[in-house]
C-alpha cells in the first residue's frame, strides 16, 4: 500500500489553503462528494473532555440516524467501533462479525436509514500517545463495483484519514510552541529532500547516508515540530519557512 510519505505535499498544502476558511464539517462534504460517497463519519473519542460514550464528531450522517443510534445505545456493541479500536489497518465493514441479533439490528437499521450499503473504516493513531480516532466512509454501490474500487479508495481514504485526523487535532488541541533552533542542518536538508518527493532511498544516496539515517532525521525533525507524520512534519516546515 501507498505510504503517506508519497502524498503529493505540494497539493496537500494548496488543499489546505483553498479549504482554510470552512469548517471541518464542510471540509469532510468536500471528501463524499468528490469521491461519490453515501456518507463519511470522523470520531475521535480521546480528545480532551470526550469519550467513546461522547466522541467529537464530524460526520454527514441524518440527525435522526445520530439520535437513534446513541439512544439505542449502539455504541457499545457496534463491531466497526469496538474493533476499530484495536485496529491499525482498514476495516472493511463485509468483513466485520454480525453474529449477535443486536448487531444485525444495528447494521438492517443503519441500512434503511441510508448509511449505506458498504463501509470502509480508517482506525488512525496519534500524534500523542493515547489519541485516536476512526474515519469512516460508506457507499451505496454494489457488491461488484465495491470490490473494483475498493482497493485505489482504500489508498486515498488513508491519506484523507490522517489528513482530517491533522485538521481536527489543529482545532480541538493546543500545539505546544516550535523551537525550530532545536532542528539541525541535516534533518532540514532530509526534509527538503522528502518536499521535492524522493524517497528515503533516494535520500540516502543524495546525503551519503544510510536509509535507517534518513528515517531518523525525518522522525526527529517530526518529532520537534510536533508533526503526526512526515507529510505533517514537512507541511510544517515549510510554512515555518525553513525549507522552500
């Protein structure tokens, strides 16, 4: 699978600035509607006052949907939530064991209440430890058309996952100040290297290191700006102007 290091940064950056002025829920439309979804739902239970009884939201689902699934108090039986959160890898909701009469309920009501026929889970972690949160989309397509796009949407709703989890985290949570004289010559110079898109092979030969060299500067420079990630860390970088 397509790592998030090999994000188009630059087009990430023009995303962000076109999109600066709406608000997360608008930006999360922006996502169902280019990508032809029935609905995305963005949780994150463990930002500070919330909790899975009480995530923050961010979702296109109907208000009647959200109201019927917290009274029936679905939450706590519902799979795509309870494994979802032990997940590091994408769920897909076919997938998902519906055993329990309960569960089936949750799922022919979800359903009929135009969730979607297919679902897709994105479990993402960080940038601090014990901060998660799950993104989720769904599609009204059929089993076929699902199975062919599955794969290449998987790879996208990944990035955007993470990229949501970012925006999200920038609104709900204060960074800590960057102390950008903490981060040397030889962790800008991997960065500028990481913008221009090479990979860290590339790199390795570019500085006359080694690969495992290469992931340990970007990590701390990752690390000293606070970043969730290395597409994060560079984004950063550069509106800090240290690298072009």
């Amino acid at each position: 699978m397509q790592g998030l290091e090999d994000v188009d940064i630059r087009t990430l950056l023009q995303l962000e600035t076109d999109l600066s002025d709406e608000t997360l829920d608008g930006f999360i439309e922006y996502i169902r509607h280019h990508y032809g979804l029935a609905n995305i739902a963005y949780l994150c239970p463990s930002f500070r006052g919330r909790s899975v009884a009480d995530p923050f939201m961010a979702l296109t689902y109907g208000e009647e949907w959200v109201e019927h699934y917290k009274d029936e108090g679905y939450g706590l039986i519902d799979p795509v939530h309870n494994i979802g959160a032990r997940s590091v890898l994408p769920l897909d909701w076919a997938r998902l064991p519906r055993a329990e009469k309960k569960v089936q309920r949750l799922f022919g009501e979800a359903a009929e209440a135009g969730v979607g026929k297919q679902g897709l889970t994105i479990p993402v972690r960080g940038p601090t430890n014990g901060l998660w949160a799950l993104f989720s989309v769904t599609s009204d397509e059929s089993d076929t058309e699902w199975a062919r796009r599955r794969f290449e949407l998987t790879k996208d709703m990944v990035h955007l996952a993470h990229y949501v989890h970012q925006r999200a985290y920038k609104l709900h949570a204060k960074e800590d100040e960057l102390d950008l004289n903490t981060i040397t010559k030889r962790e800008i110079e991997a960065l500028e290297w990481s913008a221009e898109g090479k990979s860290l092979a590339d790199i390795s030969i570019l500085m006359r290191i080694s690969v495992e060299t290469v992931k340990a500067h970007l990590d701390s420079a990752r690390y000293k700006l606070c970043a969730l990630n290395r597409v994060h860390a560079v984004t950063k970088a550069i509106r800090a102007g240290l690298i072009r």
